[in-house]
C-alpha cells in the first residue's frame, strides 16, 4: 500500500518541545509527540508512510526566512519529505520573501490563519496570493475554529473569488470544529480537502457522507503529526472502508497530481538521508 501523509510539522530540535506544548495549548489537548524530524520519520515508518509533506507556520514576520531555510534543508536530506514554506500574508516586505522561498526547494507553502490572526481574505494579502498563484505554487490553509474567524470557508471562497488560480488545500475537512459550515459552504473545484484532525471528530458516517458529497478526487490524507499518531490516523481513514480505488486516490495518487509527482517504488518511508 502507498501512502502519502500530506499534513504533518516539524521544527528545529531546539524549539521542537516548546513547539509542540504551544500547539497543544492551542488546541486544549496535549500534543501525542514531539515535533522533530526524527520522532516524524520513525512514526511515518512505522505506519508503512511513504511520503510526507513537512510545514511550520510563521506565527510573526520575522520568522519567515528562517523557516522556510530550514524546511527546505530538511526536506533536501530526506528525499520522501515534501517541504511547504511559509508566509505571513500581511508582511512587508513579502515580495522579497516569496522570491527566496521560491529559490528553495519547496513545493507549496502553509498559512494558518488562527495562529496568524489574519483573516484569509485580509486586502493586504491578496497581492501576495495572486503572486503565489503565478508561481504555481498550492497553499495548505489550516481552516475552522469555533473560537475565531480567520479561516471560515467563506473567507477562503472570497479569497478565490479574486485569485480564481490559486489552488489550495483546506485543512481538516474544510473546517476544524466547523464541519457542518464546510459542508454547506463548498469551495471551488481547485481547492482540496486534507482528513487530518478530523475523522476522530466526524465519524465515519459523517466522513463518508463529506467525501460522497465532495468526490474523492478532492481529499487527501493528513496526520497533522505532532497533534496524533500517523498510525492512528491512518487506522481510523482504513476503518471508513472505502473501495480500493478511492482509498488509493485520497492515499496518494491525489498527493501525487497536486505536487506533481510519480508514484513511489517503495511504500514504507526512509529514515536514510
């Protein structure tokens, strides 16, 4: 079985502890593991995971170059890794920014809204986001919260609306503790869904019914490591028992198209640089 996890963090060993406690705290639930890459690749071995794309969010400007520097390195010594870099939308100075993001080896870049606390539609982001499209580059938004909103779907379908290119990919169903708005609210056809953080939540009836209400060709699958455990995750997406087909496309072949990409010879992640 191939599979391709496309929603997971890691940071710097010296912030990866700190990091994962900020992320729990957020959340009110402690986070399962600490978010190094090391912990990452042995947990995505051990669930049979063979690629898997790697982000961090800037949660102020200043932290942009560093990570997208260091997301990129790793990803360039452990070839099953897909780095996503990061922006902070309202930034100044973004253009520079984006041009040595886009000099790096990256594949898409990651925007999280709540942690950010700048709504996805904001006016002084859509010039960077038109740039973004230019350049063919996907956007994982982290999207819904109850407590906030930043990253409501609406706010993505309004985003769209005036950057008809971008493609994205909504985080969580669509919509983290908001699933009954992501599923009434549909986005366009170029915006994908991820699992991550969600099946434990939904259930399977109410996965089933999103993914028939969406198509599979829009899902793809997400651990949202450090948060839960890759093999977990991966359990509770076998357990929907969907056919082989569709469980392959949401596994990986739509990883594949979106970061354009050629099937795997080996299905099990390397921990080999």
């Amino acid at each position: 079985m191939i599979i391709a996890d496309v929603h997971a963090h890691i940071f710097p060993h010296a912030l990866a502890e700190k990091a994962s406690a900020s992320i729990g705290g957020f959340y009110a639930t402690a986070a399962h593991h600490i978010a190094d890459v090391e912990t990452l690749l042995s947990l995505e071995q051990e669930a049979g995971i063979g690629r898997c794309a790697v982000s961090s969010s800037a949660t102020t400007p200043a932290q942009v170059t560093h990570i997208n520097d260091f997301i990129a390195q790793t990803a360039a010594q452990n070839p099953n890794l897909v780095g996503l870099g990061t922006m902070f939308p309202t930034m100044d100075g973004w253009e520079t920014a984006l041009e040595h993001l886009l000099s790096l080896p990256l594949r898409g870049i990651k925007i999280h809204p709540d942690f950010q606390r700048v709504p996805i539609d904001a006016p002084a982001a859509v010039e960077m986001y038109r740039a973004i499209a230019r350049a063919g580059l996907p956007v994982l938004f982290h999207m819904g919260d109850s407590r906030y909103d930043y990253s409501a779907p609406e706010r993505l379908g309004n985003l769209l609306r005036q950057v008809p290119d971008l493609v994205a990919i909504a985080a969580h169903f669509g919509g983290w503790q908001s699933w009954d708005r992501s599923y009434a609210y549909v986005l366009p056809e170029n915006v994908y869904y991820d699992t991550s953080s969600s099946l434990m939540f939904l259930g399977r009836d109410r996965a089933l019914k999103f993914l028939d209400h969406l198509g599979p060709d829009r899902f793809l699958f997400g651990t949202d490591f450090p948060m839960w455990t890759p093999a977990w995750e991966l359990r509770r997406f076998l357990s929907l028992g969907l056919d082989a087909d569709t469980q392959d496309r949401i596994l990986h072949r739509n990883f594949e198209r979106l970061f354009g990409l050629s099937s795997p010879a080996h299905a099990a992640i390397s921990q080999g640089k």
